[in-house]
C-alpha cells in the first residue's frame, strides 16, 4: 500500500536537508582553511588569516554574480521579453501563479526551442525572472504549464537562486583555497618551512601538513557533490511548493512525463546553466552529459514524490509515457 505524505512534509524534510548539506559545504571550508593556514603559518592565528582571504576572494565573486548573474543567465539562454500582446495564456498563468506564491509579477522572456522547458533567475522575489522554451508552450496544456510556472516561481518565493549562490561562493572559495595550498606546495613554498620544522621536531605540524594536502585534494571534489545535492533538494522543494500552489499535482506529474519522455536537444543550456531549469536539459545520450554531475532528481523520483501527496501507487519506468499520453 502507498504511503501518502503532505506536501508541508515535503517542504520541511527538504529545507531541511538542503541546510544540512550547506552546514556540511561550511565546515569542509573551515576544516580545510584551519588545516592550510596552520600548515602554512605554524599559528592558529595564521590559520583565521589564510581562512579570512580565501572567503574574502569568493565574496567579491559572489557580489559579481548577485547583481549580474540573472542578465548573464538571459543573455547566454537567449532569452527574449514578452508581453500580453505577444503571450497572453502565459502571461495570465504567471500572474496567476505569482498571486498564489504572492511574490511579484516577475519578468517574462521565452526561448525560441523546441525542447520544453524553462527556468527562473534573479537575486530575490523583486527582481525574479522567469523564462519558458516555446516548445514547453506548445507541448502542455494549461494544467501542466500551471505546475511547471508554480515550480519555477517557488524557487523565487524560496530564495532558491539566493541560496544557491551562498552554497556555490562556499564552493568556490574552497577550489581557490585548495588550489593555493597545492600550488604554494609543490612549488617548493613549504620545503624550508618543513626543514625548519623537521629539525624543530614539531611533529604535530608535519601532521597537519600531510592532512592539509589531502584535505586540498579531496575537499574541492566533495563540496562539488555537495552543491549538487543541494540543488537536487531544491528541485524536490520546488515540486512539492507548486502543488501547495496549484492544489493540483496531477498537472505537474504530467508535465514531469512529457519533458522526460521528449528527445529534443536545448541547444542553449550549458553545464554552467543546467541547474537552474525544471528539468536537466542535458539529455543522457548527449556526449556532454554525465549521471554522476547530475543537477536534477530523476523524473521518475519526482513523479513517486507526487504520488505520494496522493497516496497512489508508485510508478515505474514503463507507466510513465502512459502517465504523459504519449502511448
């Protein structure tokens, strides 16, 4: 028998999750800058230091990406505005949907692609974006296209990209840090220093080092995996906001099936871009494509989570082009 749940579980498990692997993304950083900065300094003192620049170099890129990332994002998507002139069933859907998330009206842009599907952009709920392939228009029905428009908009109402952006200045502030312990270390930077200390006899700081270069190595690879699995949380938290949206999640199941089952190419998506749409755009059988990088759930995985607000059965692989109609 199905094991029916709430979609306010839903939503709770999954904030939940998602600031626990962000804790994690936190204490990689401090571990790693303590570590590097004790190895390079001898002091804890040094070790605050060297963990104070490395989180001041990924602020300064996160600012950048906070003001400008969403333009970048439109631009390199080849987004275009539209209007109720141009749009008008979309339009009254987002604006449907954005009185229920009750957050802005936010910009509208399309994107001339056959592969359905869409994303949302922007620092916070007054200044959001969202953005819709035309072949996700013309594929859906209003229903489908009600939950696809409340996914995207609860990733604004959940400051989704704002959080994503913390998660990945962490990210990145640990690659710079590694990078720099690496390099100043095999460039010979820590061979007088490991002298000085080898006739010092302090053993204790020989440790670290050795922990240092393995933390270096290991840290910029986990807290990758890390922001991955942050993202694929969200994703489960956008699901379960749009059915608390739209009171209906037969219309986002479906939508689910029909971009799954669709094999059109998204031409405009990136590696750099993939996280933010409703679903990968980077096809499996792409050469581009890679199962352990994964920034989504599977479908399939999203589709049971939704039966499970219901109470129906789960679904396998064979039941979902039947659930999509496309059989």
């Amino acid at each position: 028998m199905a094991t029916r749940s709430s979609f306010y579980g839903q939503i709770s498990a999954n904030k939940r999750n998602s600031f626990l692997l962000a804790g994690f993304v936190i204490a990689i950083f401090a571990v790693l800058g303590f570590a590097i900065g004790y190895a390079i300094t001898g002091s804890a003192a040094g070790a605050a230091g060297v963990t104070a620049f490395a989180l001041t170099i990924g602020a300064i890129s996160g600012i950048g990406s906070y003001f400008s990332g969403d333009k970048l994002v439109l631009a390199v998507s080849q987004a275009r505005p539209v209007d109720e002139a141009s749009a008008p069933q979309l339009m009254n859907v987002v604006r449907e949907m954005a009185l229920a998330a009750n957050v802005p009206m936010p910009a509208v842009y399309t994107i001339d692609d056959t592969a359905p599907n869409a994303f949302a952009t922007g620092r916070d709920p007054a200044h959001a974006s969202i953005a819709i392939t035309t072949g996700l228009l013309e594929k859906l029905d209003r229903e489908e296209l009600q939950g696809v428009i409340g996914h995207e908009l609860s990733h604004v109402r959940n400051f989704d990209i704002r959080f994503s952006l913390v998660v990945g200045v962490m990210v990145g502030a640990i690659a710079i840090l590694a990078d720099f312990f690496l390099r100043f270390t095999f460039w010979g930077g820590m061979s007088g220093r490991r002298s000085n200390r080898d006739s010092g006899g302090n053993g204790i700081q020989a440790v670290i080092i050795a922990v240092a270069i393995v933390l270096a190595i290991l840290a910029p690879i986990i807290s990758r995996f890390i922001q991955l699995a942050v993202s694929r949380q969200r994703e489960y938290l956008a699901d379960a906001s749009s059915v608390e949206l739209t009171r209906n999640p037969y219309g986002l199941e479906r939508a689910l099936a029909k971009i799954g089952g669709d094999q059109e190419v998204l031409e405009v998506a990136n590696r750099g871009t993939q996280h933010m749409y409703f679903t990968n755009p980077i096809k499996k059988f792409e050469a581009r494509s890679s199962g352990l990088m994964s920034t989504h759930p599977p479908i399939l995985d999203r589709i049971n989570r939704l039966r499970q607000l219901t109470g129906e059965a789960p679904l396998d692989a064979s039941d979902t082009a039947a659930l999509a109609g496309l059989e």
